[in-house]
C-alpha cells in the first residue's frame, strides 16, 4: 500500500463527503429540518449533469447550474408540500415524507433515465495528474477546492449576513420570528431549495468517480448522516472536519481491510460516537 | 359497539376472511396475493407498534423482516429445523436484534434514532450482499416446504400456505389488540405523548421504548418466516426500500392506532401492485405519492378523511333540517 496515494484518496474523499453533506448540514443546523430523500437527491443531480452533458452536448460548466436549478426546483415542491407539517415541527411525518419523496425520484429517474449503469465523464475527471508514482485527476482538484470555497462562504454567511441571522433565528424559535416580521414559510422553502442545489452540486462534482445508478441514492445517504451527525449536528464547521475524518478513515479501511465493508466500518464508529456522546463530537452540540 | 357484540362479530369477519380468497374467485393469483397481503400486513403491524403507539420512525424494521427470512432460510436449509423450530429461531434472534438495537438508541430521539435506525438498515444491506456464510449476492435458496411431520400438514404452494398465513394474521391482530390494551401500551403512549406526565407517574421512558422495540420486532422478523417459505429462496433485496416504504404506508395511510389500518392499507396497496400495476417504476410513483400526499394532506388518513366527509354530511342535512320549517314559516307568513 502506498501511503500516500491512500493520504491524497482519503483527503479527496473527505472534501467529497463534506460537500455532499453541506446540504443537510445547513437543513438542521439553520432550520431544524431533515431530508431522508437527501440521497435521492443526489443521484438525480449526477443524472440531470449526465444527460445534460452527455446527452444534449452541453458544457459541463453549462450543466452544473442547470443541474442545480433543477435540485432548486425539487427542494422548493418538497417543501412547498409539505409546509404545514414544518410548521407544525412534526418532525416526524417530516421524516417519513422526504423518504417518500426519494422513493419517488427513484421511480422517475427509473423512467426517465433507464435502470442500467452510467458514466459522468467530465472534461476535468479525464485528465490525469501523475506526481511521481501518485496519481489523481482534475477533478479530484476540483472537488477539494469547491468543497473548501463552498464551506468558506457558507459560514461567512450564516455568521455574518442578514440572510444568515434571519435562518438562524428562525431556527432558533420559529413562533417568535413571525412576531419580528420574518416571513417563516419563506424561509424554509428557501433552505430546502439550497439543500437542493447544494446537493446536485457536490452531485456534478461528485458522481464522475464512481459509475452512476438510479439506485445510488441508498448508500449515499448514510454518508452524509455519519458526516451530519459526527460533526455535531448542524455545525459547518464541524461537518467539514468531520466529512475529512470519514474521508481518511474509509481510503484506509478500504486499503487494509475490505472496501465492501468500508460504508459499514463508518456507520461501526458512529453508533461508537452515539453512544458514547450522543450530541456528537463537537465541543458544542449545535454550535457553529 | 358494546363488547358483548364485539367478539361475535369480530369472529364473524375472521371466518368471512378465512373464506376472502374462495369469495373471490379462488384463483391462484388471488391466494397469492391474499397470502402475500397477509405476510406483509404481519410485517407492518410491527412497525405499527412503534411509529402509532410509541410516536418514533423505526427505519431498521426491514432488518428484523430480513432476519426473520435469513435465519429461516438458515435453520431449514443447514440443520433441517420444521417450520415450528425455525419460527422459535426467528423470534430468538428478532429479540437479540431489537434488545441490541434498543441499547444502542436508548438514549436517541426523534430524527437522530431515525438515522441510525436507516443506517442500521443501509449496513445489513452491506452485509447481506456480501457476506458468504448466508449466501451473499445471490442469497439462500432451497429451502424446503412448509411441513409439519406430526400435524401432517404440508404446504406446497400458496393455496396451502394460506390457512398458515392467515393465522399468523390473526394472531398478530390478536397480539397487537391486547397490546393497546396492556400497560405496556398505555405507557407507550403516555411516553409518546406527554414524557413528562409519563416520568411523573412512575413510567421510565427508556424501558418502555426497549419494551416496545422487543415486542415489535418478533412480529416483523415472523412475517419474514413465512415470506422465505412463501417464495423458497432469501436475498438481499428483503433489505430494500420497497419493502419499508409499504410499511410506513400501510401504516399512516389509513389512520393511525386503527386496528385493521395497517390490514386494509397493504390490501389497496398490493391490490394494486398485482392486479393493477404500471409497471415498476409507476408503481413506485404512486406508492410513494400516496405516503407523501396522506401525511401531508390528511393528518387523521384515509379514515380521517371519511370521518370528516361524514361529519359535514351530518351538519348540512341538519342544516337543512332546522332551517326548513323556518323558510316555510316564513313563506306562510308572507
């Protein structure tokens, strides 16, 4: 095993887990909300990106915003129907409903995009890099530097603006943010439509390293949920940590032991996690 | 109904579905399917217990579905155990399963148990995939006819198996009947839907969760029993998302905390899967429509739904009924 090469794998991995966390991160650390469909979510980004470039010929530059209006569009019905149970808090029906609407998407993809295996390939995911017997691709590049933007301009955000303020008070006590005038309905369709843009980003950016199924969105999900969870749910900042750890953590379980329990292994440390500290690892549970 | 009618008419409709499938037309593809029903009403009527009584979304309940079928497949395949031995097999290691996995949530809540009750799902999925020792990707096959020697009962094919599923049904509505009733019912939604009144009169929340989950569990992993005798082969698909998403239907799309819900809610389900169907990904489609639009729209189900209409009826004839003599009063005045 060539340490390194596993060093470069787990930090790519890490930087691809935190991006396709950042949506849920946001979805409970600013609104309180869950998204079961998160996955399915995800593998409609890869596809949308796929047939966009693949095709209809488009750039892959093009493709990636169409394909976020596109999780925009999701996001914004998800929420849009069912408004009244998040309102209400009903936690959870919320749940129960977002995993519907996954099952949902995965019966449309199934139509619309067939049930056989794909590949993304992006202008960046071709191009190889070799640094001495190291090797990784353009798009390997692209991952950790949109990751680390993309998380970078999110905590500015929620920490800094006015938008960022008015989530978090939300969040923090939605009745009371009616009183000061907050429109709350559009506040939350708004956070679903980030999380659904958010995710068919990481989605483009993503799905070029591995093949695409419509079944995918399963075993995406829980990455997402260790990385949430382990970061101390909700934090950004924790997430980003945390979506490394589980980066490094699977290159080298995969390396040593066995890729086909890698996924398993993570979910092992997180019921660890759990049980001894049920708030996460975050010194703070909920803080940012 | 008083309680002197309830158990005469309760025996009149187990009869009266004992005979469902003669009285409608007895065909072989509607044993199948009443027998399919009954199984998967069985596996619903476990989660019922927990998300109606207990207010929680366990995800991991296609694991205890999986095991019940796993470890039938297991005991008649290698060690040649008759149904009765492998059902006490399944029940053994659904209370294993659900005493670990109600250790390890005790202290989880809401979307946090949810999520790791999907991971817990998501790994066995893993794992059965790839584990050898129970077959792996291609699953356990072979496994014997529902026979029992000394009864001398044997069942071939769904006609047969019948009877056995519909018992197993009766039971479990049996089961889940003196459930509500019981303390440990009562507790559970007391815990469900005030903690604190819960704590205050000498309930511990966290037992009764393990208590629940223990009685639950054996209920599913029975369903999955009789589904590996049903379909003589187990694989990694019982771990799937089709089979949680028709529980979590079967359970809310009626009305919640109704006895015969989760019953009648597989019945329209498959009814329309196997007589109706679309095509596999059209039926996930509407499958998935369904659970999304009576959560969002009709809090109270499908039940809830007629109840209301019914109300409404109710008020406008009486309505019409107290504003009648008054207009022809008021016509005879004029």
């Amino acid at each position: 095993m060539n340490l390194t090469q596993q060093l470069i794998n787990g930090l790519v991995l890490g930087h691809a887990y935190a991006l396709i966390a950042i949506g849920w991160t946001v979805l409970l650390g600013v609104a309180r909300l869950v998204n079961f469909g998160h996955g399915q979510m995800y593998m409609l980004g890869a596809f949308m990106t796929w047939y966009l470039v693949s095709r209809l010929g488009l750039p892959y530059l093009v493709a990636i915003p169409v394909a976020m209006l596109a999780g925009v569009a999701v996001g914004y019905v998800m929420q849009r129907v069912m408004l009244r149970l998040t309102l209400a808090q009903d936690l959870v029906s919320i749940m129960i409903v977002t995993l519907g609407f996954g099952y949902v998407l995965h019966g449309a993809a199934g139509l619309v995009f067939g049930s056989t295996g794909q590949i993304l390939e992006t202008p960046l995911s071709t191009r190889d890099i070799y640094w001495g017997d190291l090797w990784f691709t353009w798009q390997d590049i692209a991952i950790v530097l949109v990751a680390i933007a993309f998380f970078a301009v999110l905590k500015y955000v929620i920490e800094n603006t006015g938008v960022g303020r008015t989530a978090r008070m939300v969040a923090e006590d939605p009745a009371l943010s009616l009183l000061a005038g907050i429109d709350v309905k559009k506040v939350y369709l708004a956070v679903f439509a980030f999380e659904g843009a958010a995710v068919a980003l990481a989605a483009a950016l993503v799905a070029p390293r591995t093949p695409i199924l419509t079944s995918m969105g399963f075993d995406e999900v829980i990455i997402t949920f260790v990385v949430v969870v382990l970061g101390g749910i909700g934090s950004v900042t924790g997430s980003y940590v945390a979506g490394i750890v589980l980066g490094l953590f699977t290159a080298f379980f995969g390396a040593l032991v066995s890729p086909a329990y890698a996924t398993a292994a993570a979910f092992g440390v997180l019921i660890a996690v759990l049980v001894l500290r049920p708030g996460g690892l975050a010194v703070a549970p909920g803080g940012r | 109904m008083s309680s002197a009618l309830k158990w005469p008419a309760a025996a009149i409709l187990a009869v009266a579905g004992f005979f469902a499938p003669v009285l409608l037309g007895g065909s072989p593809a509607v044993y199948a399917a009443l027998v399919l029903i009954a199984i998967f009403a069985v596996m619903s009527y476990g989660l019922d217990s927990i998300v109606s009584d207990l207010g929680e979304v366990s995800l991991a309940h296609t694991v205890f579905f999986a095991l019940g079928a796993y470890v039938t497949a297991l005991l008649s395949v290698r060690l040649e155990f008759n149904p009765l031995g492998t059902l006490a097999g399944t029940i053994v290691a659904a209370l294993i399963a659900a005493g670990l996995l109600g250790l390890i949530t005790l202290r989880l809540r809401e979307f946090v148990f949810s999520l790791v009750t999907y991971a817990v799902a998501v790994v066995a999925l893993t794992v059965a995939s790839n584990w050898e020792f129970i077959g792996g990707s291609d699953g356990l096959r072979g496994i014997p006819a529902f026979e029992i020697g000394w009864l001398g009962f044997r069942a071939v094919g769904d006609v047969e198996l019948w009877p056995v599923a519909f018992l197993l049904l009766l039971a479990t509505l049996y089961l889940m009947r003196a459930f509500r009733r019981s303390r440990l019912g009562q507790a559970a939604i007391m815990v469900h839907l005030n903690p604190r009144l819960a704590t205050m009169s000498g309930i511990d929340p966290q037992r009764t969760r393990v208590q629940v989950f223990l009685f639950s569990a054996p209920i599913t992993a029975a369903a999955g029993w009789l589904y590996a005798y049903q379909r003589a082969y187990v694989s990694a698909d019982l771990l799937e998302t089709y089979f949680l998403i028709l529980m979590l239907t079967a359970v809310v799309v009626i009305g919640r905390r109704l006895l015969l819900g989760p019953l009648i809610g597989v019945a329209l389900i498959l009814a329309q899967e196997k007589f109706w169907s679309f095509g596999g990904y059209v039926d996930r489609i509407i499958l998935g429509s369904l659970l999304i639009l009576v959560l969002a729209y009709l809090p109270g189900g499908l039940f809830g739904l007629v109840q209301t209409l019914a109300e409404a009826r109710r008020r406008v004839a009486a309505r019409s009924r107290s504003t009648s003599p008054h207009t022809t009063a008021r016509k005879a005045d004029a």
